[in-house]
C-alpha cells in the first residue's frame, strides 16, 4: 500500500472525542498492536488486547474511550466511540486511493456482442466477454476477463472481478459483488440412471443473486433445474462455496469458506454456516440457525437452532459427547474391570 | 427464461396418453407444484407430492397414467407414462431454444496458434487460447477464454464451457461437457523432501477424459506424475472436486460437489461419491461402492460396499454409532452410578 | 508425450552404477511396473513393489544397487543410488521437451495498461491483462488470460498458468508457480452485524508469496484485512485450498489440497496439513506439527504435534477412539447386561 496519512488526516478521518500525545510520523500503514511499527497505525478492537497497548511501537493508536492508559513520547492516542469503526472509515479511505473508481467505457479488447446492452456509466474492462442480449447497469464493472452470457442481467452498482462468469440468463441485482473466478450459473447436477448410464436431466432454469450479496473466490452457485436457485439480499457467501441448483438461501446469511449446500434446500434468513459445512438436499435450515465449521447437516434445522458435528447434532450435547468420546478408552478399561468383578463374584 | 408454449406444443412434446381438462393460458415457465402460478407446468415426479396435486395452481400439470384427480377450471392435466421423462423431452426443447448451436468458426478475438488444428465444424468462442499442435475435433464448441495448451485434444461434440482449461497433451474424447472454470491437467502435487526443503517432482503425465463425461464448474483434476489421470467413459463430477494425479475413475461414476481423491486411487466403475467426501492416496474402491457425504476413506472398500462417517465403516453400523455416540452422556452416568454401587456392596 | 530416448540417452541421463542385459526398443512413456509395456521404462520406487519387477514388461527398469534379480530377453536393468531421483532427472528432460522455455515478449493480444513494468526477458501469454504500476520480473512468464492487477509485483522466474490471478498490490516474490486459476488478493471475509445487515469491513491489505511457494489450482489466498497475508518461503499448496486473510503461514509447509485455514491463524514452518483439512481462525499451528486428512482444528497446536479427527486430537488417541466406537453396540448390549444382572442380584 502506498498511502501517506498526516496525523491530521488521521484525526479528520476517525473523529477522536479525546486526543492524547502527538507524533511526528506519517502514516504508511496499519498493524496490529504487536507487530506495529513507528509509521503504522495500530487499534485496540476487543478487550483482549488491552495490555499490547503500553508497548506498541505504532505511531498512532485508535483507542476507545474508556481506555487510561498515556501514550509514549512521539505517540499520538486517538480515542474514539469505537475503534473497530473508526478503522473502517480510515480503511474506506484507503480503498478509495487504492482502487479508484474506473472512467466508464467498454476497454478496446473487450467483446461485446451487438445486442448487449451496456449502460452508458458502465465500465467494461479489458478482455470482457458480454454475449447477445446481455444487459450491464449502471456505474457497474466488470473488471478483466469477466464473462456475462447470452441474456443474463448484471444490475446497478456491481463490481465483477476478474475471471468472474456469469452464465446465460442468470440475474445479478444491484450493489452484487463477484470476487474472482466466481461462477454463477453452471449446470445443475442432475441425471437419470437409464440402462446402465447416467443421462443427463436439461438445467433449463436460472441463477437469481439479489442486492448487496457478496461472493468468493471461485465459489460456484448452479442455476436451477427449473425455476431459479437464489442468494438472498445481503447474504455473504465465503471462497470455494458451492450452491447446488434449486437452493434457495434467505437474505443476511453468512456462508463461510468451502460450504457446500445440496440441491433444494432451503436455508432461512439470518442462518450461519461455518466453514466446511456440508449440507444434504431438499432440507430446510431455520431462520437463524448456526451450525460450526465442518457440521454435516442431514435434517432440518429448526429456527435458532445451534448445531455441530457430523451428523449435526444440538451444538451443547456435540460437545458433551467429544469430551466423552476421548474418554472411552478409559471407560472401555473400567468396564472390562467392573465386568470381570461382578462374573468373580457372582461365580 | 423468455419461452412460450401453447397447450397444443406441450401435448406435441409430451405425448399424453391421456388428457383431462383445458387451459387458455400459454406455459412460459415450469415451477413445482406449491409454488407454481398460472402460465406455469408443474409435473409428479415422486410419489410424495401427490397430495399437492389438487391444489396447484400451474395451469398445465404432468402426471403418471395412475393420477385419479380432476383437473380444475381452466387447468390441463397430461397423463404420461413417465412425468420426469416428459418434462425432461421439453426442457431439452427449451434448452434448445435458450442456448442454439453456435455457428462454426473462430472469433476474431481468439488467439488460434498456428500449428493448432480446428475442424471445420467446431466452434471456437471470443478470446479464447488454442495452443499450438492442439485439435480440437468436429462440433465441438469452445465457448469463451477457453485454453487448450500446446499438444492437446479435445474430440468431437465437446462443450467447454468460459474459463476452462484444457492443459498441454492432455486428451478429452467425445462429448465430454466441461462447465466453467475446469482445470484439466494441473501438476500433480508431488514433491521430495531433501535437506529441508521440498523439491517439485516434476508431472510429465497427461490427463484422459473418455467420451460423455461431465466435470463441474472449477473441479480440478491433475496430470499424472507420468502416465496418466484417468476419468472414465460416462462418469458425472460435480463442482469443486479435485482429482489428485495417476487417479483412475472407472466408468459411470457419481462425485458430487467438493469430493477429494488423493494421488493414485482406483475408483471402479458405477461408484458414488456423496458431497465432501475425502479418499486417501493408493485405494481401490470397489466397483458399484458407495460413501455417504463427508466420509472419509482410509483403506480399500470392497465392491458394491455402502459406507458412511470417518473413518469410513459400513454404513448401518455407523448409523446405530452415531445414535448411540449421542447416548454417551447418559452411559457414562450409568457407569458410573452402577460402579459406584457395585463398590459400595462390595466394601 | 511424444517423446523417445534411446537405452544410450536413458543411460546418459540416469548415471546407472550397474547395467543388465539390454534392448532394442526406443523409450516413449514411463509406467509403473504392473501395466508397463514393451517401449515403456518402469522403476522401483518403494521396496513393496519389488515382487511386481520379474514380471514387468517394461524395456528398461531403474532398479536399486541392491536389486538381485536379471532382466529377461531384450530387457534392460538400471541400477542406480536411488531409483526415484534418476527418475526424476529424466522427468525434468522431458519436461524440458513438452515445455520448453517461452519466447520472451509480449503477445500482441496482451492487454498491457501504459505504467506497467515488464523485465524484457519476461514473456506476457496470449490475452493476459497487466495493469498500471505492476511489475513483472526477468524471465517470469504468464503464460495465457493471466490477470495482474495495479500495482502488483511478480518476480524472477516466476510461472502463472492460464488464467490466474494477482489482485492489486499483491507481491509475488521468485520462482512462484501458480497452477492454472489460482487466485492471489481476492477480499478477506469480513462484515460488521449493524442494524440487521452485515457491512463490509474494507480489506485493504495485500498478499506476500515468498520465494519457491508453488499453489495448486484453482486455490484462493485472501488479501488481509490491513497489513498482509503470508505465504512462507517454500511452502506447496495442493489444489481448491482456501487461505483465508491475515493468515501467516510459515517455510516449507504442506498444505493438501481443499484445506481450509480460517483468518489470522499461523501455521509454523514444516507444518502438514492432510486433504480436506480445516482450522478455524485466530490460532497457532506449532512449527512441525502434522494434522490427517479432515481433521478439523478448533484449538492451538503444539510444535511437532500430530493430530487427528474433528475436532483434532493427539492422533494415536483418536485412532483407539475410532476403533471403540465401532465397539459402541458391543458395549451398550454389555452394559445393559450386567446393569440388569446387578438390578437382579441386588433385588
């Protein structure tokens, strides 16, 4: 990152409700507390951290406003409503400089087929492919190498990243972000086991990615069988996650890395799934049910539930039960003994 | 889905062996049959819908030669010998209409090595790469930033679908489908271990693909270390599966999505891989074998084997495991109430 | 391949400390022992194949120095100090044959924005899109749809295959290998719950892969969130692994492929991680220490530990685990019993 802050940017970023010390160094960089350097700006986000605080080398520290402790000569202490926030405006900031907002246009190496339709503060950038009757909204971009197939719509505001695909038909709303190498709309897996062959069921349906969803890297969501697979308004779906056709997930979830999530299932609003989860088909995930990395998921999920393991137990008894587990050898020995006790006596 | 049909098309389609009721409407869409609208089809493809039957509300219902019901006003109903195979015959007409052949030809944004072979017929999509002493045989269609490497083939009647890769000398028979974003023919992972550090063994190996094999938008499967990676004539592979080098996969396989198969396993023919299943280096699963969704396979499983959990085990015994794992609790307070009883009465 | 040594290049390549016998055939393709064919040369590797060489019908057999069995009819017997390393030195000549060194230079469908820098011994592939301030280093080559974003640098010697990816000011450093669609620098997961939506937390940190690191295909390393996420000197991750952001992973390390390693966690040098293995975030993975395959890691790691099961334990306790709980039926129909005959006797 070559950024530069003055102090006085820092504090006109953060808004400090109380200033302590002051520093002669710009800022160059953020660091956590401990590794931080003179030059770089630290922050104390969760309580935990509370004691790096007096022997951090950063230059300027966000801090909140119950913290007592002075800063070190050539140190300035900014203390804040909440630091974690604060960072974020400072980051916004940072992510303006370092990836500005590109002019619109369509780059010269970009294909676009006659009859696509890109909107006039569109950008579409280098290497792009946007097939026939494809439409591009405004202030949207595709990055480099993207691809929006035959009829697919990309909404207002959508930043697709390079190698991205969005596959025939498919809809992305607006505000959608695809990191790179994300597929929306490859087939369904779907066959009819016929005379010693698997045949393949047409995927005639459509991917639906509603407002202000997030993608990662390389995750993959098919389009439906028929109807339309859908990612909810807000959702936030992790790298190498894979959706299955006909899936329908609520709005606001969270999908962490290499979820994957069985054709038809539906999955409530608010729903969490760490990463790794596996998800079997046609179930329903309640409304704001968790379920911890790795969980395997074979049944429905009432609402709130908290689940955990494989298969997918309530989280508290999942627990339980790998603590007992680690003790069976023991038990397993202490039974043989009581066993052995009761045939001497009772013989 | 911009498509149309008239009550008359759909009979043309279907082939009804019987037909109850009418409708004015024209399909423009398929749907189930909860939540199907008017101007929709919906069909019985299980048993367990049927009680849904007498309330949809789509205006054109499939339905087995059994189905007693009534229609209701302005409803049609089609009895078919096979609902699933009828709707199947459709959607391949719309998929048809969605997705037409290309035309032949190479885009002008393609880059085609000299020294690539083309065949007349085939269809080489935008900004696609063809290596030289490549082939790429008759019909098939690369269809966007598609690579095919230096040396290798992909036969006739091919799809290879934006973003896939096709690495050098790897070889895909005939009617191989790749969805987006497959890798074919990236290094196996082998490395030495000497004086600390690991040094690349180098894969001069190949990847074969036979005839009317199916691989899932960015699954990955790697050249071998030499000789080759095999996956077999007809074998389905979902997204984001990885298929380790010198692995061979028989034919009519099932790996569904995020399946892992390490360096050197033998997969028989007409085997099923559930969701996230791991499998070991070196094994032999046996033909028609079966594992449930995140099993993981450590040792060779025995032809037509039905295995669940990991370490893998039959998969009946893992289920009453499984039951009884979450009966622990209670077994250790058992034991240990009885244990203590027993040394009560015997002090 | 199409490739072909005569015995005289095989034995010029391989330094054999003693020969046996002779042949006639040319050498096109390397096999293992069992299926090996006349033209074919076949080593052994590891002493459990030694059974499997009286039988090969490979032309040429690398052998140990202490293999004291005679080649048959027109048969040639290698013996050398280690059969996998001369093996090794042929795999390299070959590979130099299918792969050799690229022309340098920039291919006029590159996509090369004005502001970037590439060494002149560098080779820019086929549609490859390189963007202002980047740097390509001497002799690197993106060999084709490779993307390096604004400000990145590559390199010497570094190879990025079809369709990888480098996010803005993401740093590769020497003789990085990068399979095809790997992507470098995509967005950290990070969202703040406020008021029922989750807010992006702005990542605007990098990625550094330090010299030697080879990352398998289709994988993903996130950006961090400020500061960096590390990749550490030497270190080889297999294909679909998931790197999430502000992870530091330390030399020399074996990440298998679809790990999943969730953000700021460290993993010391030397360290192993088997296929499909997961670790949540926030933790320490001791220098050394070895997790099996699917093991999911919920907690610190001691240096040279080795761990198994989900969630992770000492492995040799959760191999005896794995084994009672098979023995979990046994034992409740055990326990049952003798609950009831005390029940009984106590009655």
């Amino acid at each position: 990152m070559q950024v530069s802050f003055s102090p006085a940017d820092i504090q006109a970023i953060t808004l400090p409700k109380r200033v302590l010390g002051a520093t002669t160094e710009m800022v160059r960089g953020i660091a956590a507390l401990g590794p931080a350097e003179p030059g770089e700006l630290a922050f104390l986000g969760s309580a935990k951290y509370r004691v790096e605080v007096p022997a951090t080398r950063a230059s300027v520290v966000l801090l909140p406003l119950d913290y007592e402790g002075e800063p070190q000569p050539n140190q300035l202490f900014l203390l804040v409503d909440n630091p974690s926030a604060a960072l974020a405006r400072l980051c916004v900031r940072i992510e303006q400089m370092l990836w500005p907002k590109p002019a619109p246009g369509i780059h010269p190496t970009a294909s676009v087929a006659p009859g696509a339709s890109v909107a006039a503060s569109a950008t579409i950038g280098p290497l792009c492919v946007v097939e026939t009757g494809a439409e591009i909204g405004e202030r949207s971009h595709l990055q480099a190498q993207v691809f929006v197939g035959r009829g697919a719509a990309v909404g207002e505001d959508c930043w697709l990243m390079p190698g991205s695909t969005v596959a025939a038909e498919c809809v992305l709303r607006d505000r959608v972000r695809l990191q790179p190498g994300v597929i929306i709309g490859s087939d369904g897996f779907g066959y009819e086991f016929v005379a010693g062959r698997h045949e393949k069921i047409p995927q005639v349906g459509v991917v639906l990615i509603e407002n202000d969803v997030e993608i990662g890297a390389n995750s993959t969501v098919d389009r439906a069988r028929f109807s339309r697979t859908v990612v909810g308004e807000g959702t936030k779906i992790d790298n190498l996650v894979q959706v299955g056709h006909n899936v329908v997930i609520g709005r606001h979830c969270i999908l962490c890395a290499q979820v994957g999530i069985s054709g038809s299932t539906t999955v409530g609003d608010y729903a969490v799934l760490g990463g790794q989860v596996g998800v079997a088909g046609h179930l329903t995930i309640g409304k704001g049910a968790k379920a911890g990395g790795q969980a395997g998921i074979i049944g429905n999920v009432p609402p709130g539930a908290f689940i955990n393991g494989t298969p997918a137990i309530p989280y508290m008894l999942e627990r339980r039960v790998a603590v007992l587990q680690q003790r069976l050898p023991d038990l397993f020995k202490r039974f043989d003994a009581l066993e052995a006790q009761i045939k001497k006596s009772s013989s």
